[in-house]
C-alpha cells in the first residue's frame, strides 16, 4: 500500500478476504503516512462450492479529510489460496483456522499488556500422520491505540508485537511502529516468508496461537485492543503432505 502523498493527511485503509461462501471475512486496516508505503496482509477462511467458487478482496480507504485515490495498491501484490479436499472424512485435516472476532464477537475488546499473552480464539489444531510432514502457520492482528502516542510521520516511537507459536515454541516474532495519527492509530503485523511459518513435525496434535503485546501502556491498563471496532486477529494452521 502507498500513500501518494498528494496531501499532508495520514490516510487509513481496510481489506477482507472473502473466500468461496465466507465462514471468516473480517477486515484490517491500518494508518499510511504520506509520502510512505508498506507491506501488509490478512486472512480469509470460508468454502468454495459450486456456487460460491471466487475468493474476492473487498477494500476501502479513506481519511479526515478522506481525498480519493490517495493511498494505492502496489504492483506485486499477491493472493495465496490453500485449499483442502472437501470429500467425507477429509474436510478439516489439511487447514485449521481460529479468529479472534469468531470466538468472542464483534463488540468485546482485548486489552494488551506489555508482555506477550496469548489473543483469546487464536488457535488451531491439526493432527499429523506422516513420519515427514510439515505445518505453515499463517498469523495476522490489527492492533489499535486509543489514542495513538505518535502524532508526527517520521518520528514514531511506539510498537506493537506479534507472536506466532506452534506447539508452545515460538515461530516468529513481528515488530512496528504505530503510524502517526492525531488520534485512534491502526497497525497491522502479519507473518510473510517460509522462515517464520514453516515447520516440520512429528506424527501427532499440533496447535498453532497467536501472541500480541505493545511496548506501552496507559495508567488504567492497556492501552492497545484488538476486537470491537477496530480489527481482527487470525491464525491460519495448514498442512503440507
């Protein structure tokens, strides 16, 4: 995503993956600075069925003031589909999939702390039969301060952390800042290479879980939620045989 920079105003954007009849399709979105850009992503789970057999990205932006056309879609950008056979007895044991919003709903919020904890829903389990298989654990958050400590482009201080585990044992550890906003900030982290979502495992139970924490707080508590208003939290767990 790139901020083109044609006004001083930070610009917001936010993107769901539909796939097939959707089971899972919430959006996420974060702050783009002008004159920046940045590599994000997000998850969809859902089935494809005669009828319902496209996976679509359904997107907005906008600002306040919200110019349109501002903020665009770099060329590379790609879409990964993973799909499982669908016959009896096969469906549920190649991709396993947990959301925050799908477990707890759309109105609670989770409070992060500056230590990691694991996101309440973020789990999911296959078992393995092979003696040489091997798991992607796919892991995406938006993370939003009430009130964004950040207020100048080029200056941010603050970050926010995303934690993905399989088996307990920690697979990759994502960090940014939070964008500069004059008000509530968004960040997204997800994870983006084979080093931090490939493994090979022994025959058995696997549970993939996403962990989050931000390196501030205010007096009363946390101050970054995931949850209501303001974005998702997903862990993708798939297996490759």
């Amino acid at each position: 995503m790139q901020h083109g920079g044609g006004n001083a105003v930070t610009h917001f954007w936010n993107l769901s993956i539909r796939v097939g009849a959707p089971v899972d399709a919430y959006g996420l979105g974060d702050d783009v600075c002008p004159g920046t850009s940045s590599t994000r992503g997000n998850l969809g789970f859902g089935t494809l069925t005669d009828t319902a057999d496209q996976v679509q990205l359904v997107g907005f932006s906008g600002a306040a003031p919200c110019t349109p056309g501002t903020l665009q879609v770099l060329a590379g950008a790609v879409l990964d589909v993973w799909v499982e056979d669908p016959a009896p007895g096969c469906a549920g044991n190649d991709i396993a999939f947990g959301s925050y919003y799908a477990t707890n709903g759309v109105t609670e919020y989770y409070d992060w702390t500056t230590s990691f904890t694991q996101l309440p829903g973020t789990t999911a389990t296959i078992a393995t039969t092979g003696a040489s298989e091997q798991l992607r654990v796919l892991g995406v958050v938006e993370g939003t301060p009430e009130m964004d400590p950040d207020t100048t482009c080029g200056s941010e201080v603050a970050t926010v952390d995303l934690e993905t585990a399989l088996d307990g044992a920690t697979m990759s550890t994502q960090r940014q800042v939070v964008p500069a906003s004059q008000g509530e900030g968004h960040r997204v982290m997800y994870t983006s290479s084979d080093v931090d979502e490939l493994r090979a495992v022994t025959p058995g139970s696997h549970t993939a879980s996403l962990q989050v924490a931000s390196d501030f707080v205010e007096p009363a508590g946390s101050f970054v939620t995931t949850g209501g208003c303001c974005g998702d939290g997903d862990v993708a767990l798939i297996r490759l045989r």
